[in-house]
C-alpha cells in the first residue's frame, strides 16, 4: 500500500472542486448583470479596466459520511478553506485590490 493514490485523489479532488467553483461563481456574476468570464490562469486580456479574481485551496477535507450520519455533532464535517485574491487592471497595470481567506 502506498499513498500514491491518496495524493492522486487529493489533485484529482481539488482540481474538480476549482473547475466547478470557477463556472459557479461567473454564473452568479453574470446572474447579476455583470460581464463575467472564466480564463485559465495566466491568460493575457486585451480588455481595460478589468477585475481578475484569483485563487488558491489551501485545504479540502471531504469529511466522513458515516461518522456525519451515525455521531453527528460536527464529526466527519467536509471543509473547504481557500485565499482569495482580487486584482484590477487598467492600462496594463495590475493592481491588487482585495487579498483574503475563507473557510467554509
């Protein structure tokens, strides 16, 4: 037994969890009258005055179902903790505006 496989799931996992988040979060941008979308990371814009949200998971834990369902009170919770960043670009020049964490 090796933990190959553990950390290929755990990639595999996060690189799941950020695509479905990315098309998320630019639907709900959209829902609110806002042009949104989503590039991969590093695409260079040719648009001005433009916001670029940005990010990194720093811990995901799919928690345990059984322990959810047979104790409760929290144990076997799945969570999700990410650093955000926000930039603005005007003229070419990059700007970060916003740099946060958040655990949910």
């Amino acid at each position: 037994m090796t933990d190959e496989n553990t950390e290929q799931a755990q990639v595999t996992l996060a690189d799941q969890t950020a695509q479905a988040l990315s098309y998320q979060l630019v639907a709900e941008l959209q829902a609110m009258g806002l042009q949104a979308i989503r590039l991969p990371r590093g695409t260079p814009t040719s648009r001005n005055n433009i916001l670029i949200v940005d990010g990194q998971f720093t811990d995901i834990d799919e928690g345990n179902k059984l322990r959810r369902m047979v104790i409760g009170l929290g144990m076997g919770q799945s969570k999700l903790d990410a650093s955000v960043q926000v930039y603005q670009v005007v003229n070419g020049s990059r700007t970060q505006i916003l740099d946060f964490n958040t655990h949910g």
